[in-house]
C-alpha cells in the first residue's frame, strides 16, 4: 500500500519512517555501509547528524514545527538510506526546510534518490512548507538530479575549497 511515506522503485517499494530509539541500532549499523566520501557530502549539509540519539529521542513532528527530523528510507525493511529534514524560518520565507540525503554505495543508481524526492515533497507540504531549500556540491551526481527535477539554482559559494552551490525548488 502506498501513501505519503511511500513510493515505488525498481526494487520495491521505498518506505520511508523516522529515525526513533526502535531503529536506532539498524540505522547506527547502515552508517557502516557508507563510504566516508559519501558521507561526508552528506554532513557537509547537516552535522547534526552526529547527534542521532538525542534525536531519535523526540516526539514526532507536527507541522509547523521547527527543528531537525531525521528519516530511514527502507526498502523490505532493509535500510537503503538516510536522510533529514531541517524545518526553519529564512530571511525571505517564513516557514521553509532545507534537506539532506545519502542512499547507501550498494543501493546507488537504482532510482532510489529519485523516489525519494516526491515522498520528501510530500513530507514537506504536509509540514505546511511552500519552498524548499538545498545546497550540493557543483556537479556532484545530486546536483545534476536536482537540475533534472527542475530545481532552481542560485548563488554559488566555496565550502571547504570546493564549489557549492545553493538551490531550490518551490513547493
Ligand atoms: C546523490 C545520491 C543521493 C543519488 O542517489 P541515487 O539513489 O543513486 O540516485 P538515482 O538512482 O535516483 O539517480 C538519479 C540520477 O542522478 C544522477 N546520478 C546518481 N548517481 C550518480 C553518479 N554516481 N554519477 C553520476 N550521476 C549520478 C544520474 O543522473 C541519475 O540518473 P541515471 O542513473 O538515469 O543516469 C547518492 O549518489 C549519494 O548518496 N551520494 C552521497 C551523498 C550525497 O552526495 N548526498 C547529497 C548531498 S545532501
């Protein structure tokens, strides 16, 4: 059955649930499997990251919540990926979300970034946000995704010597 949290790719069906004290472990385990290149693109957006048990420790969201959520994508119950959300109020916008992903090495290149950005917008406008904020690195395989899909892009910047680039997409 698919609903918000759900989205079919070419190996099943993607489903999406939050990090919470019950898939702690499954998920400390996953972050074994991810290349240190890999992640740190990934935390390069959100270091919070690193503080995955305090997180896992709040209530779930409610929309107009502010703060960081953070997410499982799993696929048969396997983890096959990470992600989050991060719920703000930006100099422009009053209520927006900046997002971070990581689909595990072995699982990369099967579509499943892709299926993940509509449950992420869909999450998103349930939260009640109308624009959604990224940064990836220039050129990197999530920029050239979020280009395919439309996404805006805006100023670019140097993070850790390395051109970045920030970009959005309007709800
Ligand atoms: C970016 C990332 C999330 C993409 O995940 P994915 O599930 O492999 O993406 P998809 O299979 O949906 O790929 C969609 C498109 O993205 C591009 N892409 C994905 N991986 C790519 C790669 N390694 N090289 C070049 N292009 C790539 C391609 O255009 C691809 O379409 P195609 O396979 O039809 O050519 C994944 O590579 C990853 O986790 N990277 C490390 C962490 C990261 O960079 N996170 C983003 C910063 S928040």
């Amino acid at each position: 059955m698919t609903d918000i949290f759900s989205e079919p790719c070419k190996d099943g069906l993607l489903q999406v649930v939050r990090v919470d004290l019950e898939n702690l472990e499954a998920v400390r385990e996953a972050r074994k499997h991810i290349s240190d290149e890999s992640w740190k693109l990934y935390t390069a957006n959100d270091p919070k990251f690193n503080e995955l048990e305090r997180m896992a420790r709040k209530p779930p969201p409610k929309p107009g919540d502010r703060g960081t959520v953070f997410f499982a994508m799993t696929i048969n119950g396997e983890i096959v990926g990470l992600s989050n959300h991060y719920y703000f109020d930006s100099e422009w916008e009053n209520y927006c979300v900046r997002g971070g992903l990581i689909v595990l090495d072995k699982h990369q290149r099967r579509g499943i970034a892709t299926a993940y950005s509509k449950i992420s917008v869909r999450m998103a406008r349930h939260m009640g946000v109308i624009c959604f904020y990224g940064q990836t690195r220039q050129n990197s395989p999530m920029h050239k995704l979020r280009k395919r899909q439309g996404w805006e892009m805006k100023q670019t910047f140097k993070k850790h010597g390395e051109d970045w680039i920030n970009i959005r997409l309007i709800l």
